[in-house]
C-alpha cells in the first residue's frame, strides 16, 4: 500500500510554553516517503541509517496473520525504499531495533530473536551483497536483546542492550566487535534493573552508552562512556522522579546529545534533552507539543553538527521533531497522518536526514518514513 502523507504543521510549545518555529535548517522541511508493508498484519520501523543521499537503511518488524514477527530490513536507493532479504533464526518472533555502518559494505543491525522462551540477541551484516546473521556470544541468560547498534570501523563495532532470566533482573549488556567476532565487554555495576538503549561514537576513543535505571518507583538516567581501555559511568542529571534515555548521539569529544522523557509520578511523560560539553552533562530546556496533559516522548536523535541536531518521538497520536540550530531546541512541521510516531532519526549531512516509526490508520498498521532535504 503507497499512503500520500500531506505536510501538516501542527501547534507546538517551547519549552517556556510560548509559541515558537525553529529557524529553517539547511533542509528544506520533512516529506512522507511511505515505504513498502511487506506484513499483513502490522509493519514498523525501529533503526535507521543514512549513508548518502542515495543510500539509506532501515529497520524493524512485520508481522502477518499469525502475528509472529519477522525481520523487516528496507533499503533507500535514492527514488524509493524496497523490501531486502533478512534472516529470521528464531522461530517465534524476530526484530530488529538499530542500524548503523561505516560504508555500503559494512552495515550492521542488530535486535532479538525468540524460540519459545528463550530470547537471543540478533546481529545480522550487510557485505554488500546480503544480509547475513552473525554468531554473537551467549551472556548465560533466558533473556537477551540489543536494542542499539554504532560501527566505528571494519574492526570496531557496539553494541548494547540488556540480558536477564525469568528469575533475574534484567542488567545492562555490551559487545564489541573486534573484526573477527563479537565479544561481551565487562562494565560497572549499575544495579538491578538496569538497561542500556542507544550507542554512539565519534572514535575508537570516544564512545557513548545510555539507558536507565530503575529502582522502586523511581528510574534515573544512565550514561557510560568508553575511552578506549574501559567503560566508566558519568554522571547524569534527572531531572524527574522517573527518567528514561531512549538515544544518543555524538559529533565530537566535546558535542553528544542524549533524549528520553522525564516524568513526576504518575504525571505525564514530557520531553528530556541532555548535552555533553566535554566536561558534564546538563539538562537543557526542550519543546512539548499538545498541552501540559499530553504525554511527549523521545526515542531518536542524531546531530552533524556543533549547530544541527534532530531529535524524534510522539505527542499522543502525532509525531513530534524537534531540531537544535546552536542556541535552542525548536519543533519543526512534520508530515502527521494522525495516529503514528517517530523511533529513530538519523542524517549523512545538514541536508540529508530520515526519520523512521509507524502509523495505524482506516485498520492499517504501516512503515512510516519521512524525509528532510
């Protein structure tokens, strides 16, 4: 099914509640570019990379009449997105939730695969040619999933996400790979009930991890960083009671981006923005759309620049895309078909981004990809 997704500028609020436009980045503004629904049943994108104006990648999950999911992988070859070949080794349910490379031979993503009740973590690689699963080591849980994915180089790759069992708490988890094979990487001690969610890197050097962690009725943001020989935890503001980071992303030691949502209680869930300047990480001041009642949510975020950044998510049953010009956090239009949401953004340039979810509507269940240029 090919859904016209009209652009649509809906209301939105500053941070300090009074109406604001972001200055007009280097693209354009964003457009639908629905992408095929190869699932009868439901179809959503997760991860997404851009390695040029011609080449993107996205990925997720489809599912049919039986409800059992299946690997989505999508390709952007620069006039439309096609359906590529993806495995699926468990025999249950199978998804993909990141995506990430370094050139158009060397794309990994990686996610879950489930037999029974055992869930595995998946890593599949893209040669260039296809999409293949590689072996990823066994933490020694009932329960494993990677929900983030960075390639530095041919030979240095993250990934992150948590592990777990029926009677343990789920801890956070990371592997690297080395060229030859992925391997678990020793971290600190982050407590029970912890979970790491996106990965970026500017370096073999300079690598960043966030998620959270929870603990009673309370969850504080977690942040490590790797500096090459080890991975320490780096303070983090919360801001909240209960505070999630959902993405990260970097353009140098001394410029990374961290987005969640942040909440008091049972109240709703509003926006959250954190900045490295090199030296700590600050809390800053970021748009919610719909009113003080409506629940605002960010799951992706990507920045080419010390001055361009994008980050997404929701608004009740909206989109939301808000867009960093150097001084503050602005909503930006985007293309609304009313009951969808952004999960991840990223971009090749100023002038090249794609942002990737999905949208229920008339009892369809879609890919949803729209597009700034």
């Amino acid at each position: 099914m090919v859904l016209s997704i009209p652009l649509v500028a809906t209301g939105w609020l500053t941070g300090a509640g009074a109406p604001a436009m972001a200055s007009a980045p280097s693209c354009k503004n964003w457009t639908g570019n629905q992408p095929p629904d190869p699932g009868s049943n439901l179809n959503s994108l997760h991860g997404v990379a851009v390695e040029s104006a011609c080449d993107a990648w996205a990925v997720g999950e489809e599912r049919g009449t039986d409800n059992k999911a299946k690997t989505l992988i999508e390709h952007w070859n620069g006039s439309s997105w096609k359906v590529v070949a993806s495995p699926d080794p468990g025999a249950d349910q199978n998804l993909l939730a990141s995506v990430r490379g370094t050139s158009p031979t060397n794309i990994w993503a990686v996610g879950t695969s489930i037999n029974g009740t055992v869930a595995n973590a998946l890593i599949v690689h893209w040669n260039g040619h296809a999409w293949k699963q590689v072996s990823s080591p066994d933490p020694g849980s009932a329960f494993s999933t990677l929900k983030g994915v960075r390639a530095v180089s041919a030979t240095d790759a993250w990934a992150v996400g948590d592990d777990g069992s029926s009677t343990t708490e789920l801890q956070t988890l990371i592997m690297a790979w080395n060229g030859h094979a992925w391997r678990k990487v020793q971290i600190p001690d982050l407590g029970p009930e912890s979970e790491l969610t996106s990965v970026a890197a500017t370096s073999g050097r300079d690598v960043w991890a966030v998620g959270d962690s929870v603990t009673n009725s309370t969850a504080n943001t977690v942040i490590l960083h790797w500096n090459g020989r080890k991975w320490r935890h780096v303070a983090s503001p919360d801001p909240g009671s209960f505070n999630e980071l959902d993405a990260v992303a970097a353009t140098s030691p001394t410029n990374a981006w961290a987005v969640g949502d942040s909440s008091e209680g049972k109240s709703p869930k509003h926006t959250l923005i954190l900045h490295w300047n090199g030296r700590k990480w600050s809390h800053v001041a970021s748009p919610n759309a719909g009113g003080p009642a409506m629940g605002n949510v960010l799951d992706g975020v990507t920045a080419t620049s010390a001055t361009n950044a994008w980050t997404v998510g929701s608004f009740g049953n909206s989109n939301l895309i808000l867009r960093w010009n150097g001084a503050r956090w602005a909503r930006v239009p985007s293309p609304d078909i009313g009951r969808d949401e952004l999960l991840a953004v990223a971009a090749s340039s100023a002038s090249n981004a794609w942002a990737v979810g999905d949208f229920s509507d008339m009892g369809v269940n879609g890919a949803l990809a729209v597009h700034c240029c």
